[in-house]
C-alpha cells in the first residue's frame, strides 16, 4: 500500500484502464471476424447466384425473341424479297443478332436465302447456296417433328460460305450460328416450306461479356484483380463460348479459360471450337445435370474443379439454365446453362481487411486511451493550471475574451467569474473608445474638400473650350486639335466610348475656319440604313411616297460647317460606298433626284472600334478608312490621365450646380477618396454621371460618400427617385411636374422636357411636330438628335419607318414621372 500510494493519478490510470481496452478489442474482434465472414459469405454467394440467373435469362430472351420473329414470319405472307426486308429492318434495329435467313418450299421450288455479313445483308442465288458448308438449307432435315407452331433449336454449329459469295469476301467467311427452324403450313395445315434463323454466336457471347464487365446491368461491388468469367454450356456437357472482352467483338469464340486444367474431348461435329470435360471429373457433371433438371446454384470449386486451385483457395461458382419454348403446348426446355466463375478471392481479401482494420483500431483505441488519461489527469489534479494559462494567453493573443473554462470546483468557479468581470469592465472601455475613433473619422471624412488644392497651378492648364485636362495626355490631345482645326481635311477621332469623342470635334470646328458655320451630328449607329441615308443625303419630292417636300440632308446642312459621322464603323457597306463617293467627289445626290449637289463641310468621322480590324474583318470598307484617317485623333481613357479629374471634377460640379438651379458644390474628402479610387470604367461620361446625379441627390452643398452612385455597381438596379425639376413656362401644365426618375434626367435639355411634356398629353409626335412645338426653330438634324438621344436613354419608343415614323413614351419611363 505505501508504493501504490505514491502513485500518481496519471500512471494509476494507466494501468487499470489500458489492460481493459486491450481485452475488450480482442474480444470485439473476433466476434467481428466470425459474424462478418458468414455474412458477407452469404451476399457473395447470393450475388454470384443473381448475376448467373441475369445471364441465363438473358441469354434466354435473346432466344426467345428469335423464336418469336421467326414465328411471325412464318405466319406473315411472303412474297421474293420477304427474308431480305426482315434482315435489313433487324440489322438496324439488333445490328449483328441475325447472321442469316433461309426459307425453302417442300417441294424445292422456292429458296430465299439472306446473309447479314457485317456491311450488308446479300441475298445467295439458289445455284450458289449448294456450295454453302454446313448451309441453313440443311436445317430442316434434321428436324424430330415438324408440325406448326414448333420451333427447334439447333446448338451451336459452323457454316462456312466459299469465295465469290459474299460481296468483299474474297478468302470466303464463316459464322458459328445457333439456328431456329419452324414449318410454313397453308390454310389446310399442310406444310409447304420451313424457315431458318441463324443467331450470330459472338451476339450471345457478347451478352456473358456485357454481365461481366464494368458497365453490367447487375454491377454489384468492387472486385479485386483477379478473372472473372462465364461460360455457356449444352445441355449435353459441351462448353460452347465464355465471355470476352466487350471491345473485341470480332474475335472468334473461345474456350480457353474455361476449359483450363480440364481433360476431355475437342471439337463435337457442327463445331470444331467446343470442348466436353472428361466422365472423371464430377463436380462439373454434377453441374451438367443439375441443369438439365432446371436447377440453379452456386458451388465452392475447388481442385475438383479446377486443376488450377491450390491450397484453401476455394472459389465460387454460379450456375443457371437457359430455357427455350420449343412447343407451344409444353412447358420450357433445357437447351443449355450459364456458369460463373469468380475467382476474386473476396472472403481471404475481407479477412485480410478485417485484420487490417482490426489492428488499426487497436492502435487508435489504445493512443486515445493514453491521451484521455494524461487529459483526464490534468483536468483532475490541476484546474487552477488552466484557469492560469488562459491568463497568460490574453495578452499573447491580444484579444481579451472572457475565460470559459468548465466548473471544476468551486474555488475556481468564483476566481474564475471574478476575471471575466474584470475583462468584461475593460471590455466595454475599449469599445467606447472605438465608437469615439470612427465618429471622429467619420466626422473628418465628411469635411469639405478644397477641390482648388487639387488643381494644377493655372499656367500648367492649356485652357479650350469643351476640353478639360492637363495631363500629358490631354496636352496632346490639345495640340492636335489645333493642328487639325487650323487646316481642313477630314479627321478621324478613335477613342472608347465616354471619353469625349463628341467634345474633341466640337472643339475642332469652334477653332477652325468653319466656327461660324452649322456643326451637325450623325450617328450611324442609332438608325437602319434608310433612313441614315435620307439623313444624310436628303432627298426630293415625291423620292418616295411620304416625301412630301425636299429635305436638305446633313451633308448640304453643314455647309460651310462641319458635320460629325459618329459611331462610323457601324455603317452598312451600302452607306459607306455612299459616304465613300461623297468624300471623295465631295458632292451628294438626295434619294430620288439624279442632280449632284456639291457641299463645303468638313467631316468628322468617329469611332470607338478598331476600323483597320474591321477591315481586316471585311466589315468596313479599306478604300474608306484611309479616305478618313488623313487626320487621325486619339482621345485617351479616363484610367490614363487620372491626373485630370480633379480638373473634371471641378468642372462638371460647377457646369450641374449651374443647370440645377443649385449653389456652388464641393466634395467631402470621404466623397473625394472614393472618386480618385474607383476604376472608371465609364470613362469620363461616367464620371460626368455620377456627379450629375450626386448633386441632384445631395441634401446640402457638400456631397458624401452615400451620395455618390457608379454605373457600374447600379446596373439594372433599381434606383431611388431623383429631385424633383420644374419644366420651363412654356411647357409647364403643373408646377408639380417631375422628370423621370432615371438618372439621365438631370442631362435633358429644354427642347426634350417640353418634348416629353407633350408626349405626356398628345400620346405620339413626329419629328416635324417636335420642330414645331419647341418652337425655336430647330435645325431637322438638331430635333433628329434629340428624339435619338431620348430614344437612347430609353424615354421614347420608334414606331414606324421613314417619314411615318412617330415617337411614343416608354410605359416604363411614364411610371417613374
């Protein structure tokens, strides 16, 4: 007793409890083994029987079926080509089941015979069907009883037809067929010809073949690698075929493993392939007749067996009939069995298993059994240590956490509790000082920003009109548009879409010669081809039936200015070889005259596609692109000259405080961080936008962070209603009018409100009736561009083509007013 005393908890433990596991894992163990092999010998032999039952069956209907189409034959009316129909029908529908089809007359007089070779089904002229070896022709001599309705089944047997018979056949071809044979009788129950049905043997072999291999209809589990096979059997003890392998289907049938270790006879007449087992070897005649009792079963094969089984390696061994209907009146026949042979060793491999997994539990019983004592020990002997540690950890983890350790005893229960309200009091501390860090954050990103200290210094700026930037970019923008307004070819402006292709020519033609002539602007990608062409050509009265007066067209309204071909590359061939001879002739024809008018306008082409990729595509026509590109403009993206926006910024707060009616505006610096990091997609129509609806969002004269919205976060979302906006008195019906809620209202112009206030009442104008309502007289091609900006924006639907178009409200665009 006074060692023991010494012990520790830990060793004592160990001791006690780890002997104890030791026992009952031997004992569980066992117990396992025994109850585990039984069973799982049962399923094996219960599978082994099912997968050999799947087979005879199968093999059965594959009879079976034959039975019945040479039954239908037999009483369907024949006429000369009756074989050769039916075997073309079944090569579409059971390719390779039917090799071949005979009929004969009792008297001699009528032959049909038909082969299906592979390729074709050929039908064998009476002279040659005599040379055939082992011919159908033969079949119904060797019938017992011939009456109608008996169909008799002939095993398997070889026929071999010579050279010159079959088409591509030159060294001649044979079939190991099981054949079908049933009488033809008359109305009188004479019988007047017999009909022969050749199964092709390699399709009944391919059904053991299909059972056996990894796509069967009756997969049962995972064997290991050892062969499995089956082979079918004659009634009388003659191994006819095994399986194969399912992609060599040509090749002849076998009996190679089957009959391995057997003594016996090769070869039975009719079938030189066959092998029948010597009288000496019991446990396979056994078989044999409990087949032909129509018994099924499996069976332990050992060295009676197979001569290839040593030891205690003893396999299983499943057997079935194939039965057939031979007489309409009697029960099925015996006309041969399916046996199985699995040789997967599954019970040693599960023995093996069990005693792998029985070792590794042992192992991991007993580690865990050491580790829940040295745990158990611990959580005993020193729960103060724990509480301690938990201690130390805090400020290692930089986290205080209140401690959570489970009630050991009561002393440190309440030392326990007493830390957590300590943690939980400095807790609350920090959280206050937290709240008092983001508020003053808070408070200092919502400060005004003096967007001016953002600006470059005056002298650094390159001012021009419309054109806002001095980045080295900008700089040269700038410098070419000088150069390109101080002479007067045509120019083509390449840029992404939002970066100021518009602006670039406009400023060309304010600094150019042209300034106090029209700028007119076309976009050839907003109308059909038509109309793009009577708007830029014009046309003559009576051109067509709605032209009831003469239209100048874009071309002739821009003379002595400019005139912008915008979204260029979108031009159908048909208006670029026009636009082509313009340019090039520098006069235009309107539709329906044949008088050439010539016009002074610059042009201005535009573009936000790669033309030379177009025409390298053949989309856009060569001999035009360098008709264009005299003078070519790039206008850089927005993420290329990020030193600009501030100068952007201030100029577009400025330009919407202005048409909103509302005092000057400025950034806070939350606002401003989050412009100068967002990636601008958009470019700088973007940029425009979203301040454009920032204003109009903003509740005082500094717009937050929450007031600002990206296009490309708010795309097909639904967006907050926008201010309201009064229409001008010439338009206004009601001082409580509002614009659309889209984000583009805060850009329409004065024309399009008073354009959209008299769609609201009248339901439908068209271009002419907007010309007259905004009553400024409008340029045609100036209301043609505000109609298609409203289109655009999604505020107006087109109806109609040519002059009989007309402009309606969107129903969507009228529920957000």
């Amino acid at each position: 007793m006074g060692a023991l005393s010494q012990w520790s908890i830990r060793k004592k433990l160990l001791l006690t409890v780890i002997p104890l596991i030791v026992l009952v894992l031997a004992v569980t163990g066992y117990a396992t083994k025994v109850v585990s092999s039984r069973y799982l010998s049962m399923a094996l032999e219960r599978t082994t029987k099912v997968l050999t039952m799947g087979q005879a069956d199968a093999l059965s209907d594959l009879f079976d079926q034959a039975r019945q189409d040479i039954l239908l034959l037999a009483s369907s009316d024949r006429t000369d080509d009756t074989a050769k129909r039916f075997m073309e029908v079944q090569s579409g529908i059971r390719p390779g089941v039917y090799k071949e089809l005979a009929f004969m007359s009792v008297d001699g007089e009528s032959l049909q015979l038909c082969v299906d070779n592979g390729r074709e089904v050929h039908c064998v002229r009476k002279d040659q069907a005599g040379r055939v070896s082992n011919s159908p022709l033969l079949a119904p001599s060797r019938l017992s009883e011939a009456r109608p309705g008996v169909v008799t089944l002939q095993g398997l047997t070889e026929t071999v037809y010579p050279p010159g018979i079959l088409p591509g056949a030159e060294a001649g071809i044979g079939f190991n067929v099981f054949r079908l044979t049933t009488p033809v009788a008359d109305q009188q129950g004479k019988i007047t010809g017999f009909w022969v049905l050749s199964v092709d043997g390699k399709a009944a072999r391919e059904i053991l073949s299909l059972y056996n291999s990894p796509r069967s209809p009756l997969a049962a589990f995972p064997r290991t690698a050892v062969k499995r096979y089956s082979f079918f059997f004659d009634s009388q003890g003659w191994m006819l075929f095994q399986s194969g392998n399912l992609e060599e289907r040509e090749l002849p049938l076998s009996t190679d493993m089957a009959r391995s270790g057997f003594a016996g006879d090769h070869g039975m007449p009719g079938f030189a392939g066959a092998f029948r087992p010597a009288a000496s070897n019991e446990a396979y005649w056994n078989m044999v007749v409990n087949i032909q009792g129509a018994q099924t079963g499996v069976e332990t094969v050992s060295i009676d067996l197979d001569l290839g089984v040593f030891g205690h390696d003893n396999y299983s061994l499943g057997y079935a009939p194939v039965l057939f209907k031979t007489y309409p009146d009697k029960p099925l026949e015996v006309v041969g069995g399916v046996a199985f042979m699995d040789k997967s060793r599954l019970l040693l491999a599960a023995d093996y298993r069990i005693f792998d997994v029985l070792l590794v539990i042992f192992l991991s019983a007993t580690t865990l059994t050491i580790g829940v004592i040295v745990l158990l020990s611990r959580i005993i002997t020193s729960p103060i240590l724990d509480l301690a540690a938990a201690v130390r950890a805090m400020p290692q983890d930089g986290m205080l956490m209140p401690i959570n350790l489970p009630e050991k005893d009561r002393e440190t229960t309440l030392l326990k509790e007493s830390i957590n309200h300590l943690v939980e009091s400095i807790q609350y501390q920090k959280e206050e000082l937290r709240l008092k860090d983001a508020h003053i954050e808070d408070q200092f990103r919502r400060q005004p920003l003096d967007i001016g200290d953002k600006l470059p210094p005056p002298k650094e700026v390159d001012a021009m009109e419309g054109v806002i930037g001095a980045s080295p970019a900008m700089r040269d923008l700038k410098w070419l548009i000088r150069k390109a307004a101080s002479v007067d070819p045509d120019v083509l402006i390449i840029g992404e879409t939002g970066t100021g292709k518009e602006v670039a020519s406009q400023a060309i033609h304010r600094l150019s010669r042209r300034a106090e002539g029209p700028f007119i602007s076309i976009n050839c990608g907003a109308l059909d081809e038509n109309l793009l062409l009577d708007a830029l050509f014009g046309h003559v009265r009576g051109a067509f039936s709605e032209a009831k007066g003469d239209r100048k067209g874009a071309f002739l309204a821009a003379q002595g200015g400019t005139i912008l071909l915008d979204e260029i590359g979108n031009a159908s061939p048909k208006v670029q070889q026009a636009l082509l001879r313009a340019l090039a002739a520098r006069t235009i024809i309107p539709l329906g005259s044949d008088i050439e008018t010539p016009f002074d306008a610059r042009v201005i082409a535009a573009t936000n596609v790669d033309l030379l990729e177009c025409v390298n595509k053949g989309t856009f026509r060569e001999d035009l692109y360098y008709r264009l590109r005299v003078l070519t403009l790039h206008t850089p993206p927005l993420r290329e000259r990020l030193e600009d926006i501030p100068l952007l910024v201030d100029a577009f707060l400025k330009e919407t405080a202005a048409v909103m009616n509302k005092p000057a505006m400025t950034l806070s610096r939350g606002a401003w961080e989050r412009i100068a990091t967002h990636s601008w997609p958009g470019n700088v129509r973007e940029l425009k936008h979203c301040l454009m609806r920032a204003v109009a969002m903003a509740d005082s004269d500094v717009i937050h962070v929450e007031d600002l919205r990206f296009d490309a976060q708010n795309q097909g979302a639904i967006r907050s209603p926008s201010p309201s906006f009064r229409l001008p008195e010439t338009a206004r019906k009601d001082s409580s009018e509002k614009l659309p809620a889209q984000d583009s209202a805060v850009e329409l112009s004065e024309r399009q409100r008073i354009g959209i206030a008299y769609l609201r009442e009248h339901g439908s104008m068209s271009r002419s009736q907007y010309q007259t309502i905004v009553g400024r007289n409008v340029p045609p091609r100036t209301a043609q561009y505000d109609l298609r900006d409203l289109v655009e924006r999604g505020l107006l639907q087109v109806k109609g083509k040519g002059p009989a178009t007309r402009y309606v409200l969107v129903s969507e665009g009228v529920q957000n007013w």
